[in-house]
C-alpha cells in the first residue's frame, strides 16, 4: 500500500542519507518532496505545504516550470557538455542578457555554486591587487551574521560562528565587522547616524589593519539568512565610498537578494553604487539546475589582460556554465520578465507587511520588516529588553505553521541562544491566494501563542 512504500522510503533514506545541516540523527523523520508545482510541495504523505522559503532562498519563479524543463531537455539533446576554456550558445546569450540587466560592463565567469562564485571572486581580487602591484593586499572584510558558502574561503567570510568554529582552521585574511541592525540600535542614534557609524566602523578597521593589507569587501545588500537586516541606504553608499577611497574591491554577494527578490533586479540597485564584483547563483535558475556567476567589472579584468607569461585568471571548474544550466538560467529570466516578477516581489512584499506588521502588538514579536518579498519576523521574550526569544518559543512557531501547511524559515547559526528570527522568502510567482494562505496561517498561529 501507499502507507508501507511510503514507510520504506523513510527507512531507506535513513538508512543512506546525510542530511544537510542534520546532526545524524536518524529518529527524524525526514520530508520526501514529491511533487511541487507553483509556490506548493507535496510530500511523501501527501500532505500538501505552502513553501514559504522558496526551497533555500531560490526558487524564485516557482515550482514545476514545463518551460524550464523543455530548455534543459532542448540544449541536453542539442549539445550537452563544453568547457568554459571553450564556449558554448548559451553561455554567449546568457552573459549578453546579464550585461543588460547589470549597470555597468563586466565580464561573466561561470562556475556551480553561490560558494563557488565567492571563492572565485575572492581569488580574482586577491590576483588583480598582485597584477597591479599590491601583492600585499590580501585581506577580506566581511560582516557578522552574514553567510557566504560552506567552503572554506566562502566559510572564512561567513560572520556566523556556530557555523564555522569546529572547521577552523579556516582561510586566513578575513576579518569581520557588524552589520547595522536598525532594531537593535542605540536609542540615542538616528538610523542614519547609526548606519553612518557601522560603516565608519569599516574604515578604521581598513586604517587599523593597514589599507594596502585589504583586497576586498563582500557583503549582501540586504543581510539575508542571518536574519533579514536591511540596511539604510547611508550606509551602503558610505561602505562604497570607503573602499573606492582604500583601493578595496566591493565585492556584493547577490546569491539571495539578486534576481527579483528584493523588488530590484539586483538588490544593490536600491543604492547609489556600482560593486567591483558581483556574485549570483539561486535565483539565476530558480534552482532548476545548478549555476553560478562571478561578475567582474571590465577595468578588473583588464589588469589580467596582460600578455606577460602566468598573468591569467588559473582556476577551472568542470561543470561551471553547463549549457543545459545556461540555458535554464536564460528561459528563468525571460519568465521573470514576461511575468514581471521583480515588480510583483515589490507588490507581493508591501501587501505582506501590510497586513503583518500588526504582528508587532503580539507580545513576542518585536519587529517585522521586509524589503521586496523577503521578511524578517524578530521574535523576542522582553519587548523592552529586546532579549531573544528561546530556540523553543521560535521553533514551535515553526513547527505550528509546518501543521497547518507553511513551511517558513529562520536565521541561520548566528551565535548560540541567537536565533531569534523567522523568514519568509516566497516564490514571486506566488498568487493572491498563496499570499492569503501565508497570513491566514501566520496570524492564527501567533494568535494561540500570544
Ligand atoms: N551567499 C549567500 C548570501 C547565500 O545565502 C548562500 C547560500 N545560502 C551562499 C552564498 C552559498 O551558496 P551555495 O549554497 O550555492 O554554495
């Protein structure tokens, strides 16, 4: 029977999986996804759920695109497999539509990974301070509470400890400061003093460090999964301004915020900036196969362009820019496109703060914010002390909106007993009825846990 089959594959999955982020604790019973279409997975139990998380951030188009699996389908049959030391039609007309959608020239350099187009970036920063003379500039600034891969340079720039202190040692030459977390400011401080003061804070440690110590500075526009902190527009136009001033590479991670999600076509494009080095992957497919970008304004790449011997970028990657995933990433944008959905992010997210921001009366919520359609729910025990709320009292939210069909997410490992905030990063193709289930479900359960 259905019941038994569905029994056995939880047994065999057991039995054989590691579970991403699991502690090998195979009592849990995992989710089998089945089936999705639109914003909904079913499951292995046929239980249907709202994916309030777009899978990892990323499935920004919405499940079960037949036109995304004819492109993959179209290109496997046509042409299956080049390197990038080669070229490929795809790869030509997808960094062509990338170069329209970006506000400056760069040049496009494909791999697999939103961690893979980090330690690409961070590479190629590290080799152009070297090929114009600074091989003394090494060192990264990155943020606390950020997330930037998994591997061990991307991991190195994470700011969340719990994530990174059982790796160690990790690469060296990355160096954090904290974000401007506007909820959490100093009463006596405007926004825009605080934001100010975060990012003079980057400045000294560039001074403190030694300017020609520095290659680059990565940072989200938004701070995604370390707890959706939306800076105010001083500070990334001030953070910009300091690194043009040092001779240090803005480097924007646009894994998450890229691609619609914030309600701009890249999420730095809410400021008055243009980023040396631009990373993508998510929602460059919609996760409908893997890809990821690394892209490089021309001036960078020109210092590469030198015709002494050893002066090119040396690092390859098998699968990077696969023609199939090239192609899916073209069909993705031209969905976006036709459907308009980095406006409809920009729609879908103020209707969604319209009707949550009363969550702010609950006794547990102290701060609901959003930019485009993705949401940060700041849970709290004390609204005037602003503790944290309890890993108990955010989970059992999470588990009750799981119950009742919404699956929401919330902020990675940031530190221990600091993991207070809940996320929402829905599909943007998801409909005015997806948005109702969304806050029906939410408000009823913060209503029985008031
Ligand atoms: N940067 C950001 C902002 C991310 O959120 C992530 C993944 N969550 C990454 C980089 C790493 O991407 P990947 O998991 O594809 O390596």
């Amino acid at each position: 029977t259905l019941k038994e089959e569905s029994q056995t594959l939880v047994e065999k999955d057991q039995k054989n999986i590691w579970h991403h982020m699991s502690k090998g604790d195979a009592t849990k019973e995992p989710m089998i996804a089945t089936e999705a279409k639109g914003s909904w997975i079913t499951d292995h139990n046929g239980n249907e759920y709202l994916d309030g998380m777009s899978g990892l951030w990323c499935v920004n188009v919405g499940y079960g695109r037949e036109e995304l699996a004819q492109a993959a389908y179209d290109q496997l049959k046509e042409m299956s497999y080049t390197s990038m030391s080669q070229s490929h039609l795809p790869a030509i007309k997808l960094a062509e539509k990338l170069n329209e959608m970006l506000d400056d020239e760069y040049m496009i350099f494909y791999s697999n990974s939103g961690s893979d187009a980090n330690e690409v970036a961070f590479k190629m920063a590290r080799q152009y301070h070297q090929q114009n003379g600074e091989s003394s500039r090494y060192k990264f600034i990155s943020r606390y509470r950020a997330y930037h891969g998994g591997s061990l340079g991307a991991l190195a720039a994470t700011g969340q400890s719990l994530r990174k202190y059982k790796y160690e040692p990790l690469t060296s030459g990355f160096l954090h400061v904290a974000p401007p977390d506007n909820y959490r400011k100093p009463e006596n401080q405007s926004v825009e003093e605080y934001n100010l003061l975060r990012a003079q804070e980057i400045e000294e440690k560039i001074i403190w460090e030694q300017k020609e110590t520095i290659a680059g500075l990565i940072m989200e526009p938004v701070i995604t999964g370390g707890g959706v902190l939306i800076p105010d527009p001083v500070y990334v136009e001030k953070v910009q301004e300091i690194c043009n001033r040092h001779g240090v590479l803005l480097i924007m991670d646009e894994v998450i915020c890229g691609f619609g999600r914030t309600g701009k076509t890249f999420g730095y494009m809410h400021y008055d900036v243009k980023p040396d080095i631009i990373t993508m992957a998510k929602g460059l497919t919609s996760a409908y196969l893997p890809l990821s970008v690394t892209a490089v304004r021309k001036d960078i790449y020109e210092a590469f362009n030198d015709t002494e011997e050893n002066s090119h970028f040396r690092h390859v990657n098998t699968f990077g820019g696969n023609p199939a995933s090239c192609a899916v990433a073209l069909k993705n944008i031209e969905i976006m496109e036709e459907e308009n959905l980095t406006n409809r992010a920009a729609v879908l997210g103020e209707k969604l703060r319209d009707e949550l921001k009363e969550l702010e009366n609950h006794p547990y919520v102290g701060d609901v914010r959003n930019q485009g359609f993705v949401m940060g729910i700041e849970m709290v025990e004390d609204k005037a002390t602003k503790e944290p709320a309890t890993d108990q009292r955010v989970s059992k939210i999470m588990g009750e909106c799981k119950a009742n069909g919404l699956i929401i997410g919330r902020n990675g490992d940031t530190v221990a007993g600091y993991n207070n905030i809940l996320a929402l990063c829905p599909p943007l193709s998801s409909t005015d009825d997806d948005l109702d289930f969304i806050v029906s479900v939410i408000k009823k359960v913060f209503k029985a846990n008031e």
